[in-house]
C-alpha cells in the first residue's frame, strides 16, 4: 500500500521524507489555508520534494462548474508532471473527469462517501478515488466498509481507478485500510508518527542499551 500524507505544511512532508515511507502528498482547500503561504508555490514545493521519490501531490479546484474546474485542473497539472488535480464527486465534478481522463490529465475524486459514487468515479476515470473513512465514522456509519466495498468494486470489473481511504484519524484506520486492500491511505503527519509508537520498542531498546554499557569499553568497537 503507498503512504501519503495528507498535508500542506511542506515541514511535514519533509519529516515524512526523511523517513523513506513517502509516496505522495494529498491537499485540499482547509489544509492549503493552513498552510497559509501562496499556493502555487507551495503545491510547487511539494512537488519538487515528492518528485525525487515519483510521488504525486493533488490539489484541488474550487469551480463548482465542470468548465471552470477543467481549466483549473488543466492549470495546476501544467505546473509539474507529477501534480494531480483533486475533483469533488459532483455531477459537474465527473463531467470534468471524464474530459481530463481524455486529456491524459490525472485526477483524484473526493468527498466520496458511497460506493455508487465511487462506482461513477470509476467510470468516468478516475485515476484516484477517495473515500472519505472518518466523516463516515463520525455519522456513526462504518466508514470502513466503503474502501472493502470500492477495493472489491475495482476488482471485480477491473476498474483501473486507485482507491486513496482519506480523512483517516487514527493508526488503526490505516491497517484497516492496508488490510482492506486500498492502494493508498492519506494520512495526517499525526497519524503517521503514531504508527511508529510502540512502548515494548521503547522499554526494549532501553534494556539492550543498558546491557550494552555493562561490557567493559576495550571489548566493544562503539
Ligand atoms: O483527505 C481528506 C481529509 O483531508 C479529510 O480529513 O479529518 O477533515 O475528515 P478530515
């Protein structure tokens, strides 16, 4: 399963890339606001650090309009090969996809909550399809169910779409996601520094460094 994370704050994605897990960037229009820098530059920035490991980075239109959000699409795409213009599940939205996918344009669909819209989003060519885990939870629905039910969509026909699980809060979603079968989960810099946490690693190395410093200094070469 590719790891992305799902943030604008380009020291995030940095820390993340440091730790050779990263496979790619997802932003939208709050986490671009709280990043408050310009944002083309910023999605540039991205890019160009996410680039040197093949990774993409989506960034969303806000045209409402399948016309205005073909051209912002086809304008963020034209600033770096590896930019992926981010579409909202709307009737416009997969309008537009539909167009783009003729374009060689790439595109990730978001906001999607069923597996009917998924299923459009498939057909329309999609190249990343996100559902969105944690709003569905937060209904009280299980927002899990959605990435099995689109992974199994996928495969049954063929579907060459990715499914990207989105909006997850918590390190239990992610292996979910990866046992699901989800190509892709986009994760908050958060969530992506719980997955390391686990106190038997801590109290472990503790006690191999303790054991270690109680053999005499000319018996060890460090
Ligand atoms: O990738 C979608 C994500 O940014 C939404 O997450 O936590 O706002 O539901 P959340």
């Amino acid at each position: 399963m590719k790891i992305f994370l799902d943030t604008a704050i380009l020291d995030e994605i940095k820390a993340a890339d440091a730790w050779g897990v990263l496979d790619g960037v997802t932003t939208n229009p709050s986490l671009a606001a709280q990043a408050g820098r310009n944002f083309k530059e910023n999605i540039l920035a991205i890019s160009a650090l996410i680039g040197e490991r093949a990774g993409t980075v989506s960034a969303e239109t806000v045209s409402l309009e399948t016309d205005g959000m073909i051209e912002e699409a086809r304008l963020v795409t034209s600033w770096a090969d590896n930019i992926v213009a981010k579409i909202p599940l709307t009737p416009n939205g997969l309008a537009a996809v539909s167009q783009l996918a003729k374009e060689g344009i790439r595109t990730n669909v978001t906001l999607v909550f069923s597996a009917n819209q998924g299923l459009l989003a498939m057909k329309a060519g999609a190249t990343y399809i996100s559902p969105f885990v944690g709003r569905i939870d937060d209904t009280g629905h299980d927002g899990m169910q959605l990435v099995r039910d689109l992974v199994e969509i996928k495969n049954y026909y063929g579907y060459e779409s990715e499914i990207l699980a989105a909006s997850l809060r918590h390190p239990l979603h992610v292996t979910d996601a990866a046992l699901a079968g989800a190509d892709i989960a986009t994760l908050p810099f958060g969530v992506m520094k719980k997955m390391f946490g686990h106190p038997l690693t801590d109290s472990g190395l503790q006690r191999f460094l303790d054991d270690w410093a109680t053999i005499d200094g000319s018996m060890r070469p460090f």
